[in-house]
C-alpha cells in the first residue's frame, strides 16, 4: 500500500466531520479529487474502510485501524519536519490554531496581532470550530493549538484558561424586556431573532440549547458577525445572543440593551489546549506561551 500523507490527512478529515464533503473542504481538495482519493485507498487496501449511508460516513473496523496508523505517521512527520525546523530557524513556520466562535471573534484579534507583528516568518492557520471538534482534532494530531470550552472532555490535551465568555441578549432600547436584570432562554423561546450563519460554532451551541427545551428560534435573518447583530438588534429587528465583549464593542448611541443569560450554559470557561508542548513547533510554543500569559493577565477570573 502507498497512502501519501495527503490520502491520510483526507482520510482523518473525513471522519472527524462524518462527511467526505466537509472532508474535502478541510483537506482544500476537491470532492471529485477526495472522492477518487478515498476510493483509491479502498482499492489498495483492498477492503472497504468507510461506510457511506444518506447520513454521511463512519469507518469501518478496518478504518479505524488505518486512522490510527494515520495519526501515528502524520505525527511522526510532523515531528520530524518540526526538528528540521529548528536548524533552519527557530521563528518560522505554520501553527494550526483552532477557536470557537467567542475565541476567534472576541480575544483571538487583540491577542494575535502583536505576536505576530513581532514573527514575521510565522504564519498561522486559524478556523472556526465547535469546541468538541476542537478538542478531537487536538487529540488526533489534526491540529497545535485550540481555544475551546472547559466543560468539553480533554483528558489527554493539556489545557491553560485562557478567557471566560459570556453570552448575553442584545435588543432594541424599546423592547419591553429591554430592562430586565437576566433572561433565560426558555423566557425567550417565541422571541424573533437574529442569528449567525449556519456552520457558526456559537449558534450550533444556542440552537442545541434551545433543542433541549423543545423549540426551534425564530431566526429571521442571519448575520455574518457580531456587529451586524447587535446593529439589528438595536432597529428592533429581533434578538441576537453575542458574547458580551462583542455587545460592549458596539458604537456609542447605538440604541442597544445587553440583557444577561442566567442559563448556566451562558457563562463559559475557555482554555488554551495542546496534545504535547514538546511536541509543538518553536514557534507554536512561543505561541501558546504568549497566549496563555496575556489572557491570565486579561482575565485574571479565567
């Protein structure tokens, strides 16, 4: 068998997403290469290694045993490639960083921008993920870094805190909730609301919450950040949940209320996670360090 390590990088993507189409997205192929690819693997192995239904895919028992070899070689390589590293320079490269929504909107800017004004040769590869894809990826070597919830299980991944989040309801000055001291969600379960764009890690959370107390929200439009919300919260166009961060940002004289969650769930702990520190590159370690640092010194509550 010859699986390069593209093959075995698509492969893993796949099932972590479930989806050979969301595989290939993460992989930047395209789903007729990714298709071919997977297909080709089969064909080497000679034995089928996913099960395809209407749903998506899951490994079969076979799959799983090539994933794990996959994470053993592609961490391997990494590892060598990251020793390498260190004799050409010690200040360069790419870092993979993962981050849910709050994390990549309302900390990950103002805490980024010097470091990497200060690295020049470093580039980081940054997207958005729920904090349970985060916390698998880091655990199968798919990624350096993440910034994720604390309430997800990370038994084998080394967490720092890294800032606390926490969600609030943001409406028009006029709106007769506008002056309450804390709202629960179910209080506003046949409310309009504004919301962020499917594949948004925050707004798969809210909607699962809002699943659990037996309702759909009434989203009548969807935004693609935070500002966009609360600017049509603030016309009465509906509700939207943001982090409050992002609900202080807003422009003064915008006529916008922010209301506090007292569901538990609102209020969430984020760290800073890795697999192996001696296992990250210089420059990925330089990075987490300064990361982990400046957000203890910002949030000392975290």
């Amino acid at each position: 068998m010859r699986f390069d390590l593209t093959d075995l990088r698509l492969f893993l993507h796949v099932i972590e997403a479930g989806s050979i189409t969301h595989g290939a997205t993460r992989s930047h192929l395209a789903l007729a290469s990714a298709s071919e690819r997977l297909r080709g693997m089969e064909e080497q192995a000679g034995v089928r290694l996913l099960e395809r239904s209407r749903r998506g895919v899951i490994p079969t028992e076979a799959g799983d045993a090539l994933a794990h070899h996959a994470r053993l070689i592609l961490r391997q390589s990494e590892l060598l490639q990251r020793e390498l590293d260190v004799f050409a320079d010690s200040d360069r490269g790419t870092i993979r960083l993962l981050a849910n929504t709050a994390a990549l909107t309302a900390f990950l800017p103002d805490a980024l921008a010097p470091w990497l004004a200060a690295h020049p040769r470093v580039r980081i590869d940054l997207h958005e993920r729920a904090s349970a894809e985060i916390a698998a990826a880091l655990d199968g070597g798919l990624s350096d870094i993440g910034i994720f919830s604390a309430a997800v299980e990370h038994p084998r991944l080394t967490t720092h805190p890294f800032a606390v989040d926490r969600l609030v309801a943001v409406m028009s000055a006029s709106h007769p909730l506008a002056n309450a001291p804390a709202l629960a969600l179910d209080t506003l379960r046949h409310e309009a609301f504004i919301g962020l764009p499917p594949g948004s890690a925050l707004q798969a959370h809210v909607d699962a919450h809002a699943r659990a107390l037996g309702c759909t929200l009434n989203v009548r439009i969807r935004m693609a950040s935070f500002d966009g919300i609360c600017r049509m919260a603030a016309e009465g166009v509906g509700i939207g949940i943001v982090p409050d961060t992002a609900a202080r940002r807003s422009p003064r004289g915008l006529p916008l209320r922010r209301v506090r969650l007292s569901d538990a769930w609102a209020r969430r702990e984020l760290v800073l996670g890795y697999r192996d520190l001696e296992g990250l590159s210089p420059a990925a370690r330089k990075l987490a360090a300064h990361l982990a640092t400046r957000q203890k010194t910002k949030n000392p509550a975290a």
